[in-house]
C-alpha cells in the first residue's frame, strides 16, 4: 500500500479535529460521565470471607488469644459485631436496645477543636465507665455573661445564658447488607447527580415553581465524600470497619487506633488488636455480604399494589432524594447527600432543639462550615428496610408510615404530597417499602446468644 502524503493544511486540519475530539470527551467525562456500571460485584476468596465470618461473629474478651494486642476495650459497646449488627441474618441491622450515644463537642474557650464521638456504656476497669454526665464533667458549660446597657438596649442590661459545648443523640444500628456495592459508587455520581439536581432546581424556580426540593449537601471527608454512617461520616466501607472495631468493640486495627476512655491520658499509641490480615478478612466479610432485594408477592393483586407504590414513590418525589439507581448500582435509593428533616425553629424562637452554635456575643469559635449540623442526616439507602425496624437514626419511627410522616424540612413539600394521596395510594407506597427486604440468602448467626447485651 502507498502511502500518500498529506499537505501541510491537512495535517493541520487532522491535528485540529484531533484536539477537538480530545476536548469533547474530556468535557463529557468532566461534565456527564457517571462512571462505568458496577458490572462485577464485590469479591473476595472464600478463605477470607470465612476468617472474617468467625471475626464478626467472635465474642471478645479482655486479652483475647484472638486479638495481638490487649482485646477487647478498654471501653466498649457489646462483644461483637454479631451483637448489634442481627435482624433478618448476620450483618443485618439491631434493634433499640444496641443504640450508640454519639456525642459532639463545640469549640470552647482555649480549645477551637471541634470533637465527636462515642460515649461507650461499657469498660474493661470498671473506673472507666462513660456517662453523658462524666462527658459534661470534661468539657463543662462556657458561663454566660451579662454585659452592661448598650445604647439601643434602654438601660437594661443584657445577659447570655450559659453556653452548654456537649450534645448528644442516640444512632440506631444500620444493616450492613450490600455495603460493598455502596463502596463501588464512584464518587462523580454522587457530585454529578447533585449538580444536575441543582440545575434543574434553578430551572424550576426560573419558572417560578416554588414547589421544589432543596439539593443536599455532600458531605466531603479525607477519603472523598461520605457514603457511609447516617451522617456521611466516611468514605470507604474499610475506615468504616476500622471505626466499628476501634469505637465498639475496642479493637485496635492497622488503620485506627482503638477508642481511649474519655478522661485517659493520651499515652503512646497500644498495639493493634488485629493485624493486616485479621482485618482485611473482616472487611472481605462485610464487603461480601448479600444485596438486599425487592421481594415480588406471590399473588396477582398484591404484585401490581407494590408495582403501583413504586411508580407513586416516584411521583410524589421520595425519588428525589431517594434515587433508584446511582454510580452503576441498581435499586440502593439513596443520594447520599445530607438534608435536615427538621422544620427551623420560628423565626426570633429562640433555641429548639437544634440551635446548637453558641450565642454570638460569647464570642466562641462556631461549627466549622463543613461538618454537618445537628439536624442534617444523609438520606439513607432504603433497600432492606423493611427488614431494619425502627426506622429514623435514633429508631424513633416504630413503621414505615412513621418514618414518612416524620419528614419535614427539606421534605415536606413531598410528605404533604403523600399525605395528599387516597388511602389506598398511601397503602400501595407503604407495600412497595415493605418489600424492600433483608437478602433471602442472608446467613443465620452461629450463636444467636450473642446479641443480648453485655454485662454492666
Ligand atoms: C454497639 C452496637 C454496634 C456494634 C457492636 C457494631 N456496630 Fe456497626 N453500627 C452500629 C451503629 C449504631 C451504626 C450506625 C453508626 C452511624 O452511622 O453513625 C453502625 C454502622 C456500621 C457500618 C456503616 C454502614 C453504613 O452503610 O453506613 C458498618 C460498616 C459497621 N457498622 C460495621 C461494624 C463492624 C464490622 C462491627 C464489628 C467490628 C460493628 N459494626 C459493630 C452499631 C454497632
Ligand atoms: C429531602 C430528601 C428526602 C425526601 C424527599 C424523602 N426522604 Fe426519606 N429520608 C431522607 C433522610 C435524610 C432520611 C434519614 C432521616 C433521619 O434518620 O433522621 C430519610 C429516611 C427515610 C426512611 C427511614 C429509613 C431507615 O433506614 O430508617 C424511610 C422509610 C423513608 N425515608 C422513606 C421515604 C419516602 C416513602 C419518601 C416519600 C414520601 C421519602 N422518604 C422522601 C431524605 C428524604
């Protein structure tokens, strides 16, 4: 073959439709790509899901001949994973009674750092029991002021109340089935997903529809956006499970030092509890655990009622936030952006519950703009949740109905949408929830003992 020679303009042209080919998929990749669909679910060799089944499931003690370190605590929440992590199989989520107490602690005089935690109900000495009240010792309330008339204030002086830096809330137990597909959504599907939400919400108020839904909050952390915790507070599914070891159960891992009661001294960094392989194998385990699944009722008429709630979830705008398929993953329903369910206190309401910034005249550091507030959760994956009673972060929705009825806020344009239905609508949205289902092929613990509590 001969090959000809192109002119000089040729080359040039062809270099030029090169580079403009080039820019095209760098500005759709920057702009519109999603990523790949998750073809391959999460995988890992048999012999580590089974090292880390007996991890999960493992009750551990003070120097446990398991563990490379001290074992279990020095303060913890149960004995295993398997204690609170239980309903519809193994991984699934727990009831009321293996409820965490999170805490946050405000920035206060000599001390900008904004904390949180875990107040752990158990401790290998029992001097190192942590109480809500033993918290409020080590960071006690910042004394209001009462600062003399100014000029607008007619003689009177003014006095701020006291600024308490401590608030805690109760977090519920999530079901760990399918975690691992969550763990494969790429990230630019979250941001992409918000950015076009927010562009079609500027749309809709171009056009003077009013009757939108604000677009959430992602939630940036060290590892990229928060996917994981009912506040987005980690990244990948691995820091999750270093956090679980190291806040629950005392575990020291390769990645996070195990948790240190409240008041002790930050010594030298103990030994991990479980080396690389021990937790890479936990974490196998985690990974691999079944997807939940849309269960189909086996009769006719109950078929098309949750085929019907499916299409009004859709309508009504649960959608919205709760979005079907996101990054690849089919059926997970969540946008993993943050929103407050709460309304706002009325305006001059003074402080709701949710007030939490101290009063400006403390003149104290604020919440740092990132971290999210008290009131805001991410949207949680629903898949499961028939499955994962009660519902809500601190289990305070005992049904499905409670749950929907609880959404104000960002949501309550859509709640009033659904309240709006016929009943029989309401009955068909609340069946296609109900069959949102544990995976069938779940695992049953190896000792179903293991979930009462520990000992005081
Ligand atoms: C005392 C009860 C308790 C124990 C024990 C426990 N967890 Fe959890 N787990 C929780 C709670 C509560 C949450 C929700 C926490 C949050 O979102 O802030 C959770 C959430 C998780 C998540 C995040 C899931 C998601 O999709 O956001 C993972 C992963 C997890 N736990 C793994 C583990 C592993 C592994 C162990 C054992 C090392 C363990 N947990 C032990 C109570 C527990
Ligand atoms: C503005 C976004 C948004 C909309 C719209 C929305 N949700 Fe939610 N949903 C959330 C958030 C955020 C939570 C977690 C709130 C919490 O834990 O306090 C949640 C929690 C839930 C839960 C409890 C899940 C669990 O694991 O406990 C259910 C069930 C639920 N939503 C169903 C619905 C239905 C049905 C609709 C439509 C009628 C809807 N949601 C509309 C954001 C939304």
């Amino acid at each position: 073959m001969r090959l000809t020679r192109l002119t000089t303009r040729d080359q040039r042209r062809l270099v030029g439709f090169g580079l403009f080919g080039l820019a095209a998929v760098a500005v759709y990749v920057q702009f519109f790509f999603a990523g790949l669909p998750v073809l391959w679910g999460p995988r890992a060799s048999a012999a580590e899901v089974a090292e880390g089944r007996v991890l999960f499931e493992h009750e551990w003690e003070p120097n446990d001949p398991l563990a490379q370190g001290d074992g279990l605590g020095p303060v913890f929440n149960a004995r295993s994973c398997a204690a609170c992590h239980f309903q519809g199989g193994l991984g699934g989520g727990g009831g009321s009674e293996h409820n965490v107490t999170a805490f946050e602690v405000f920035p206060r005089p000599g001390d900008p750092t904004f904390r949180s935690g875990v107040v752990h109900n158990f401790s290998v000495d029992p001097g190192g029991r942590e109480t809500i009240k033993g918290l409020r010792r080590v960071f006690p309330s910042v004394r209001g002021r009462t600062f003399p008339p100014g000029p607008a204030d007619c003689g009177v002086p003014r006095t701020v109340p006291d600024f308490d830096p401590v608030r805690t809330e109760e977090i519920q137990t999530t079901a760990l089935f399918g975690v691992g597909w969550i763990d494969l959504i790429p990230d630019r599907a979250i941001l992409l997903n918000a950015r076009n939400r927010g562009l079609r919400e500027a749309r809709r108020e171009l056009q003077l529809d009013f009757d939108s839904v604000p677009v959430g909050r992602v939630r940036r952390v060290a590892g990229g956006v928060g996917k994981f915790g009912w506040k987005g507070q980690f990244a990948t599914l691995s820091e999750f499970v270093a956090a679980a070891c190291a806040n629950e159960l005392g575990l020291g891992t390769p990645t996070a030092e195990q948790a240190r009661p409240i008041t002790a001294p930050a010594d030298g960094p103990p030994a991990p509890d479980l080396d690389r392989k021990q937790f890479r194998a936990l974490v196998a385990f985690v990974k691999t655990l079944p997807r939940p699944v849309e269960a189909e009722p086996g009769d006719a008429a109950a078929r098309d009622q949750v085929a019907r709630g499916k299409r009004l979830f859709g309508e009504v705008g649960c959608a919205i936030c709760h979005v079907p398929d996101l990054g690849g993953v089919k059926g997970a329903y969540s946008d993993f952006l943050l929103y407050s369910l709460e309304d706002p206190p009325p305006p001059g309401g003074g402080s709701g519950r949710y007030d939490p910034d101290p009063p400006p005249e403390l003149l104290l550091p604020t919440r740092p703009d990132d971290e999210p507030k008290p009131a805001e959760w991410k949207t949680p994956p629903l898949w499961g949740v028939a499955d994962s009673a009660p519902y809500l972060h601190d289990g305070s929705a005992g049904t499905l109905r409670d749950a929907v009825l609880k959404h104000l806020g960002d949501a309550k344009g859509v709640t009033e949408k659904f309240k709006s239905l016929p009943a029989g609508d309401q009955t068909a949205l609340l069946a296609f929830l109900g069959s949102l289902r544990a995976p069938p092929d779940a695992l049953p613990l190896s000792n179903p003992a293991a979930t009462r509590l520990a000992k005081k």
